[in-house]
C-alpha cells in the first residue's frame, strides 16, 4: 500500500484578532466609571447585601464633623447637588430634599454617613428627610467580611 500525502492545514489568524480588539475597544469604550468622591467617609459595616442602583439616586453623605453634603442624579442640573457633592446648611436640607423631590419623584434617598460621626447630625437628616415626605432610604454600609 502506498501512502497518502497528508496536506497540512494553515488557518488564518487575522480575523480571530480583529474580533479580539473589537471587543476589547468596545468593552473599553461602554465602561462606567465611579465618580471621584469628594467627601472621604469611612463606612460602618454590617452584614446587608443589598445593592444601591447607580442611576436615579440621591445621595446625602454626613461627615465626620456632622456637615451634610447632596449628590443628586437628576436631569435639571441647575439644582443643588445635581452634578457633585455640595455642601447644604442643616437648617436648609428640608428646602433642598424637597426641590430634588418634587423634581424627580422617584429619586432614591440614599445617607451614607462616617462610622465616627455623632448621632444627632444623622438624627436631624432624617428629621428633615420625613419632614420633606421622604419615609424610605437607604444606610451605605461596608460590607462584613
């Protein structure tokens, strides 16, 4: 029996590669990034895995001094704390709450307050918070390990 000439086989790789880097400009292209934080507050833990959605919220954060700050992610930019963190008088969070409210009712209240500041900053938050009609919100914590 004579044998048969085996014929290699060549693939041409090109098409794998430009596949390769469409996905990878387009995963690089489609990726949202987390705002630089201008308040640093360091999270209390606890041991929730609830995940705060990334649009459509409100976020009041509380320093460590007691100072509340607002970020609020809502299409009328002239608002306060629409586009970053900024500072709002205690006496006046009740006004603001409202106008993010009345806005875009349905903004999720988020208060992610430092592990270090004292109770009665956070107790007068959610004073004016109820008092503006906004029964329901969210505590940032870090997560437990």
């Amino acid at each position: 029996m004579a044998k048969v000439k085996r014929v290699g086989i060549a693939m041409d790789m090109t098409p794998m590669v430009d596949v390769a880097f469409l996905l990878l400009t387009f995963f690089m292209l489609t990726t949202q990034f987390r705002q630089p934080e201008t308040v640093a507050v360091t999270l209390p833990s606890s041991h929730a895995k609830i995940r705060v959605p990334m649009s459509n919220v409100m976020l009041l954060t509380i320093d460590k001094q007691g100072r509340p700050w607002i970020r609020a992610d809502v299409a009328d930019k002239s608002l306060p704390g629409a586009e970053t963190d900024v500072a709002v008088d205690s006496s006046d969070l009740q006004n603001v709450f409202q106008q993010l409210r009345a806005n875009n009712p349905s903004l999720v209240t988020t208060v992610k307050a430092d592990k270090e500041t004292p109770f009665g900053p956070i107790e007068d938050a959610m004073a004016a918070l109820k008092a503006a009609g906004i029964t329901r919100f969210n505590f940032i914590t870090e997560l437990e390990k």
